[in-house]
C-alpha cells in the first residue's frame, strides 16, 4: 500500500495534535552516510512494518521517492516498541535519529531511537521484499568505496574516513554504498551460495545469482587485483531465535534468504527472517594431487604447509600426516610453518622441535614409505610471536633417499646467515638477520638452505617463510579508506631483505636453482610481494603454471577465498615447473579442516650443473 505524503501528513493530523513537520524515511536517511537529521527530533514519521527483531521493528516507507541512494527503510531501535505490533502494520511515530556504532572502525547505522507516540494507521498490509539478483538489483562487483580511489589494497592505508568525508551514495559503483542504501530494508537473495564457513556466531558470508567477479570453480569469491568482491553480503543471526548451521561449506547451495539489511560488528550484513538451510551441498572432500615425484632428480616434488601450531600433543598431527601422505603424495621436501616447540603452548624455557618434528615424521612413516628427516633452528625463547609459549619456526621435512644438505653447518638462533661466494650459504641451515628487530620483531625468520641429490650432484637452495600476520587490519566494510593492511611495513622490509638475501645468491649464480616457500601473509599483488618478486629476481608458480587468478587461493577470511601462501622459484627452475593448491582445509566443513592454510605443491626439475 502507497500514501502520498500529503495524505500521511494529513491523516496522522486529524488524530492527533501534533506541533512538527512530517518526515519520511528517504528523507531521514539522505543520500550519504550519514543522516542530515543526526541527533535531531523527528515527527509523524509513517512506515509499514516488515520486520520485527527482539530490540526493535524495520519499518518502510509508504511514499518512497525516486531517488536510489537513499533508503526506504530504517531501524526503529526500542525493545518494547514492536511489543503490540505486527508485520504488516503501518505506523507513525515521533522519535530521535541517531547514528550508532560499536567501535570508531566501523561505519555508522543510522536509525530512529527513543519511539514514542507510536500509532497504528493500519493492518493486514502486504509486505515484500524487495529482490537483490536477477530481476532485482544487482550489486557492484569490484570498488568499494570512492574513497579507495580505485584500490582497495592501496598503500598508504587509512588515508580518509567514511565518517568524515560522508561521501554522496553511489550505489551503481561502489558496493558500501550499494549495501547503505539499502540499510533496513527487507530483501530477498535468491539461490544463494555459501562463500565461507560460519564465523564464531554461525554468520555465513553468501553470493547471490547476480553478476559476481572471482567467482572460483568452488562456488566461493577470489580476491583478485583491487577486486575484493563487495557483492558478496554475511548472513547474521536469525530474527526468529532460530540457529544458522555451523557444517556449512564453501559451495554449499542455500535456500532462498529473506531478512534485513543492517550494519553491525564491522559488516553491512542481512539478518535472516530463520535459520540459513543447505539445500545443494556439496562434498567436503578435496582433490589428491596429480603431482608425483619422479625417479631422479628431473621430477621432484616440493610442499609448502602451514601447519597451525603443530605441537606433539595436537590432536590434528596425525591428520597433518594423512594430508602429507594422501593428498600431497609425500613430496621430496616439505616446508612446513608453524611448527611447535615440544611443549606446544606451555610457556617455558623450551624452544627445541625435535619431538615435534619427530612424531610427525613418525606418523607419516606410518601411512607411507617415506621415513622423513627435518632440520630446523630453534627460535629465541618468546620472540617469534605466534601462539604465547609456542615459540612456531618454520622448518623442512626432506626425504633421504633423495636429498641431502649441502656440507651441512647449522647456525644458531642468532646467527646471521650469508651468502659466501660460490654460492654458498655461511651457515646451512641458517636463519636470515635475526638481529634485524626492524624487520622481524615478534616475527618469524626465514630459513635458508642449501641442498643436493644424494648422489652430490643437483645442488639448490631453499628459502622458508612465515612473514608476520595481517593482525590490526580493518575491516574491509570499516571506515578507514582505503581498509588498513595491518602490519603491511613489517611486511615491506621483511620481503626486503628476504629478496636481497636470494638476490645475492644469483648474483653470484645467475642460474642458481632457488626456491622460496611459505606464509607470506599476504596477496601476490600487493606491494610488499610486488617489491618481493622484482628484488628477488624470483617468479610466482601460479603464473608459471597458468593457474586463473580465481583458483589462486589457500585461505578463507571473511568473504574472500585468498592466497597467503606461495611458492616462488629462480628462472632456471620455470621451465616446465608445475604447481597445485590442494583445498584440503578451504573446502573442508569447520569441524573437519585440520588447518587454516591448505597446502601447496610443486613438481620441479633440478637437474643442474655441479656446483
């Protein structure tokens, strides 16, 4: 049912007295973030009752305007205000606009506090929700927010606010303002896709059957250069007291949603009238590789793992095994990260892996032929960040029928390893400037070594990373434009001097046989990795293997099938390499991933020249 707002106006007069003005929602809204009536009284504002949620009802315009940027429908926060009402009802009230968040990082939600003189105008009036997807509205796909101009990676970070600035919506370019001008209304997604498991509170990032860009063969969204996919919108908590899932998949299918477009906790997000419900599942269980080491030393294979606190006593080292064993066919030499002292997170004075490092070797003897060795350097006691106790360090499984160290001379924890002429490594293995508190400060050191075949001959090297977390990051639906990359300096001068340290091996060799693994925390095409590559002379796998940017992933964080984990290798070793992402964990329910990362693989040639 429609009104004109002479008519509302009108007929809310004749019943009762009142001393201000009419405003319609649209108006109380505006076209910008934030509200033109912030902090101010408002009166004889009519709306029809879509929704009602256990603090509060959202209520519709029933004299829309033309005008896409503004909102039709707003939040009526008062717990006790829905209490002898019903969806469908239309009403007017007076109350006050307030905007309101949580924390100064997220974005404002602009509703009506402190109801009073709610009346009912009317019953039984049709309620329906306006359709996000084909034959509805679609989403942007690409740019968030005018503010990134035109990157939401771009450095610097957090260079304006949203808050500040209140740019004018534009919700056919940018999706923030897609979601704010829709804020409050009832819509409906339909044939919904799962793009991420459910968070702590069972909220489910989904896409809709519109247009989206990344979409990977998986179902799922792939970040992809300044394409952090802003179509993709989170399921929150039911209206109804019911529960979302806690097996959903990356995939899975879902029923028709219909809810409420709100803002909270860091996200624009859609509150669901019930429960999400799974209607095409799809299977949990990952692709085995179709990598296989050869015979000699023209097909090896090389895994990279980040096993996530690896101790001993992990209940998930000997699945860590099945997935070495069952899905990466037990390369030639593993790196691994996030590898536990032997006391796992008790917070003492040890720092040596050896136990660690032994059951998992042990159990990988266990389901295969391989019989493993490792080699790594333990940390200083409590400086390497990472779980409080754990002292993680990355490390490396090797098989010895295979490969050894080249004239084996391990450095300490502080030792700084160099590159001598040759090339050949001053301590092997040897971790890279520990001492450089600039660069790797509560961070993880990357270990460097040299390795042969064991016939003496095919010599390489090896650089391992663990490069230090995105933690403080901001929200990519926050108020800091372009988002904060947390931590992303760090993340510059560790790629600095990592790629110098692998720089000088080839300027010794320019055809030495390098390669460099692990959790670089962070994506191929942003500038720390950028500067990686063009310093280390090195080339990414995936672009060798022709891997599409959208199956470049091996994490999930929020909305955003990502890739943090990679593999990198020296120009006498592109030829012919291949590569594989085994989605063992991404494409795992929560219950049944055994890590955060999934893995990688590798199938080289590295037949060389004697050194």
């Amino acid at each position: 049912m429609r009104f004109s707002r002479a008519v509302l106006c009108a007929s809310s007069a004749a019943l009762y007295i009142l001393t201000a003005s009419c405003q319609r929602i649209s108006e109380i809204n505006g076209v910008k973030f934030l509200s033109p009536y912030r902090d101010q009284a408002i009166s004889n504002t009519t709306g029809l009752i879509t929704a009602k949620g256990p603090n509060g009802i959202w209520i519709r315009s029933t004299a829309p305007d033309a005008d896409d940027r503004s909102s039709e429908s707003i939040y009526v926060f008062d717990r006790n205000v829905g209490s002898n009402l019903t969806v469908g009802d239309v009403i007017a009230l007076d109350g006050r606009v307030v905007e309101f968040r949580s924390t100064p990082d997220h974005l404002f939600l602009t509703e009506i506090a402190s109801p009073r003189n709610v009346r009912k105008i009317s019953s039984g009036n049709k309620v329906e929700p306006l359709v996000i997807g084909k034959g509805g509205l679609d989403p942007p796909t690409e740019q968030y927010s005018s503010l990134d101009n035109g990157d939401v990676f771009g450095l610097p970070n957090n260079v304006s606010q949203i808050s500040n600035v209140n740019p004018e919506l534009e919700p056919d370019m940018y999706g923030l303002d897609f979601w704010a001008s829709l804020n409050g209304e009832l819509v409906t997604v339909r044939k919904p896709t799962a793009i991420s498991k459910p968070n702590n509170f069972r909220d489910t990032w989904v896409v809709g059957d519109w247009r989206a860009t990344g979409r990977n063969r998986r179902g799922g969204l792939t970040v992809t250069d300044r394409d952090a996919n802003p179509e993709a919108i989170l399921i929150g908590t039911p209206l109804d007291g019911t529960r979302n899932p806690t097996d959903t998949k990356l995939g899975d299918g879902l029923e028709d949603i219909t809810g409420v477009v709100t803002y909270a906790f860091g996200f624009y997000r859609i509150l669901p009238q019930s429960a999400i419900k799974v209607t095409r599942p799809v299977k949990a269980a990952a692709e085995r590789t179709k990598l296989v080491a050869g015979d000699d030393c023209s097909s090896l294979t090389i895994g990279s793992y980040n096993v996530e606190n690896l101790s001993p006593n992990s209940s998930h080292l000997p699945r860590v095994a099945d997935h070495i064993v069952d899905y990466l066919n037990t390369p030639t030499l593993v790196f691994l990260q996030e590898v536990q002292d032997n006391n796992g997170p008790t917070d003492d004075t040890t720092v040596d892996a050896n136990a660690t490092l032994s059951r998992l070797a042990d159990e990988i003897r266990k389901r295969s032929s391989v019989d493993y060795d490792f080699v790594d350097v333990d940390p200083v006691d409590d400086q390497d960040g990472g779980q409080p106790g754990g002292n993680i360090r990355v490390a490396y499984l090797y098989n010895p029928a295979v490969l050894r160290l080249h004239n084996p001379r391990p450095g300490s924890s502080t030792d700084r390893n160099e590159v001598l002429p040759g090339p050949e490594l001053k301590f092997n293995p040897g971790r890279i400037d520990p001492a450089n508190a600039a660069a790797w400060n509560s961070s993880r050191k990357p270990l460097a070594a040299a390795w042969e075949t064991i016939d003496g001959r095919n010599k390489f090297f090896t650089v391992n990373v663990h490069f230090a977390s995105k933690g403080g990051s901001s929200s990519l639906h926050g108020d800091a434009r372009p988002p904060v990359n947390g931590v992303v300096q760090v993340r510059q001068l560790q790629a600095e001097v990592t790629a110098d340290f692998i720089s000088d091996i080839l300027s010794y060799d320019a055809g030495a046989s390098i390669i460099a693994a692990g959790d670089f925390n962070e994506f191929a095409f942003v500038a720390p990795l950028e500067t990686f590559t063009s310093r280390s002379g090195l080339q990414d796998l995936d672009v060798l293997s022709r891997i599409d940017p959208t199956e470049r992933y091996s994490y999930i964080f929020d909305m955003n099938s990502q890739e943090l984990d990679h593999m990198y290798v020296s120009s006498s070793l592109a030829r012919k390499a291949e590569f594989e992402h085994v989605h063992v964990n991404t494409w795992a329910t929560r219950d049944g991933e055994v890590s955060d990362h999934d893995p990688g693989v590798a199938l080289l040639g590295l037949c060389s020249r004697r050194y």
